[in-house]
C-alpha cells in the first residue's frame, strides 16, 4: 500500500476542481491559524495575550522618573474542540468492480473531494456561529432580508463597529452575507451601473463589491438564530453604568440564549448576548452599555434571525491542525492536501487491513472570537 496516495495526488486534486462547492465566505476573512506540521489532540489549547485599555495621567514636572501606572496583560486561549474525519473504506473487490467501469482513481479523488467539501462546510458552519453569538450589536430587522432598495445597512453596521474603535482602515473588514442577502444587493440597480458602481464587475462577472470599507463576501453557512422563550425580564441593577457587560435580570421567566438580540426600555441599541442567562444575569458582548439602564427597566428579547455579521479579521480566529498520530501509527501511508476553495489543508491517510483498506480525511480545530467589540450583526 506504500506510495499509494502520490500515485493518485494527481486525481485527488483533478476531483476538487469538479465537485460542487458551497460557497465560504467565514473562513478567507478571519485569522487562520495553521501549522501542518504541529500535530494536536482534542482539548489542546492556543494562548494569547491581550492588553487593557490605557489609563492617562497628568504630567507632573518633577526631578525623578515617575513609577508610571501598572498594567494588566490579560491571557485568553483558544480550544482545538474538534476533531473529525471522512472515512471511505474499500475492499479489493470494490477496487476491481470500479476498475471494470469508469476507473478507481475517478472515484477516488472525488470521494476525496467531497470529503473536504463536507469538512469545510462543518468549519465553515462553526466559524459562522461563532462570530454571531459573540457580535457587540445589531441593526436591521429580524426577519426581513437587507438590501431591499439600498444598501444603508452597511453604513449602518460600519458605525457600530467604527464607535467600538475597530480598525477602519486596514483593508482587514468584512462583511458576511447568506445568498438571499447577496441577490438583494446585486439587484440595486445603483450599484449596476457602471458610472455609479465605479466599474463592471457586478453587472459582467456577479462579483460583489467592497462597500464604506467592508470586503462583501457569501456563505452558505450563514447561520439562523432561534429566540429564547425570555418574556418580561427587569433590570436588577440600581448602580448600571455604560461599558457593563454583565446585565442583571430578573422578574421574568424563559430563556435569554446567547446570540439573542437584547433591547432595554429608553435605550434604542440592539445588544447582543454573548452569555446565557444564568444565575440571574447574562453577557452582552464588549464594549457593553452604551446607556445607563435604569433599575427594573424591562427587557425585550428580540425575534428569530438570519445572521449576517461585519467583523475584523483579527476579531476571530480559526486554529486548524492535524490530528495527532501515536509513534507506530498503523497509516501505511500520508500526505496532505490543500483545498482550493477555503485555503484549508486535510491530511488524508491510508489504513491497511485484512483484504481491506480505509482512506481517511482528518482534521483538528477551533476557533475564538477574541474581540466581540469587532465583530456586528446585520439582521435577516
């Protein structure tokens, strides 16, 4: 069996340029964290280090070199939470049947193909929800597809993310959007005309354009949001301040979910929830509070949604590694293989046994949103 997978790397990749893909927009737009050559186990962790907002003090003239202020470098880790595998098993008389008809290295490769296409899906689909139930705040209305008439709505979620401090400017932004959302935006007919759009791609080739500084991407795997039963929850909190995170609750009854959209009577933000109610309180995501609430200001849990979200690549990260392997591994053989359409690379492996063999596609991940404060929904 030796050699068996560079014999047929040449069909392995023939196959991924002809099996149909959904389309990814989550993983090109976030940091992605790869070595090939680390392998890992599930439960291992990513560290990394975030700093603290600066504290300003007066400048005081004076004959000594001041202490200066202390500062707090804070620590967070990033989980490798799965780990999965496509397992094609094949016999010698699979081989052979397949050999009298349209050829085992056909197959082969596009079994391999769909194996990645089904992999890429599941972290495509884990990126995405990620980043929706830890977004800061939303805008638009739940249940109702943007881009009806104009495409407002990206000026409205490039504000959110510009008051949060977000880099604007590093060409690192993006906006992710279902393909109902995407056909709404190609329709505008403002953004058709060449004189208005600033060019043909969107007319000629479909291609979506970066708009008020946010790259427009579509994925399949945009996720819809289902409510919590949360019903006629009050603020538990006589002392709230702008920037709290951490919203006490009771009075109510029902579940307050994370990725629900929170609104609090006299405060017009759509916040997100990035915890869920527990122990009477739950989490919105950073920067928190943009208004005081008042004591037993009542609470309203949103509707179902569609997750569009706007986020910096540095917002979210994706781990991706190979599984780890014991020293004698029973692989005969192994290689890796890059998809073409998400970036990603998949070790694929050959298991020899009793008249029988297994082809297996494997691979480890996770992924963090570090900086909810980056990150913004935009409703459907």
């Amino acid at each position: 069996m030796a050699n068996v997978l560079t014999n047929l790397a040449a069909d392995i990749y023939k196959a991924a340029d002809v099996v149909g893909r959904e389309l990814v927009g989550f993983i090109p737009a976030v940091t992605v964290n790869a070595d090939g050559s680390e392998r890992v186990a599930k439960g291992d962790v990513v560290r990394a280090s975030f700093t603290r907002a600066a504290s300003v003090v007066d400048v005081t003239e004076a004959m000594t070199i001041p202490e200066g202020t202390d500062q707090t470098v804070d620590s967070k880790t990033l989980t490798i939470s799965n780990t999965r595998a496509v397992q094609i098993p094949y016999t010698g008389e699979d081989v052979r049947h397949l050999n009298n008809g349209i050829g085992f290295e056909t197959v082969y490769g596009d079994q391999i193909a769909q194996a990645m296409r089904a992999l890429v899906n599941e972290i495509e689909a884990d990126v995405a929800e990620e980043a929706y139930k830890n977004a800061s705040r939303a805008f638009g209305t739940a249940g109702t597809t943007p881009f009806a008439s104009n495409f407002s709505e990206v000026a409205e979620l490039r504000q959110i993310l510009a008051d949060n401090g977000m880099p604007m400017n590093d060409g690192q932004a993006s906006m992710v959007l279902n393909t109902v959302a995407g056909t709404n935006l190609r329709q505008l007919a403002q953004l058709q005309k060449a004189n208005e759009a600033g060019g043909t791609d969107l007319l000629r080739q479909g291609v979506l354009l970066d708009l008020q500084g946010l790259m427009l991407r579509e994925s399949a795997q945009v996720q819809s949001h289902t409510k919590g039963t949360g019903a006629s929850y009050l603020v538990n909190d006589a002392s709230s301040a702008i920037g709290d995170t951490s919203i006490a609750a009771d009075g109510g009854s029902g579940t307050i979910l994370a990725g629900d959209i929170i609104t609090i009577n006299g405060d017009t933000n759509k916040y997100v929830v990035n915890t869920a109610l527990s122990g009477g309180a739950f989490a919105i995501g950073a920067p928190g509070l943009r208004a005081a609430a008042a004591d037993d200001a009542a609470i309203t849990v949103g509707n179902s949604y569609t997750a569009n979200v706007a986020f910096h690549r540095r917002a979210l990260e994706l781990a991706i590694r190979p599984l780890a392997e014991p020293p004698s591994s029973l692989a005969s053989d192994t290689m890796t293989v890059s998809d073409a359409t998400s970036g990603l690379t998949f070790t694929v492996s050959v298991y020899p046994g009793y008249h029988k063999s297994m082809i297996e596609v494997s691979v480890a991940w996770g992924v963090k949103a570090w900086k909810p404060d980056f990150i913004a929904t935009l409703l459907g």
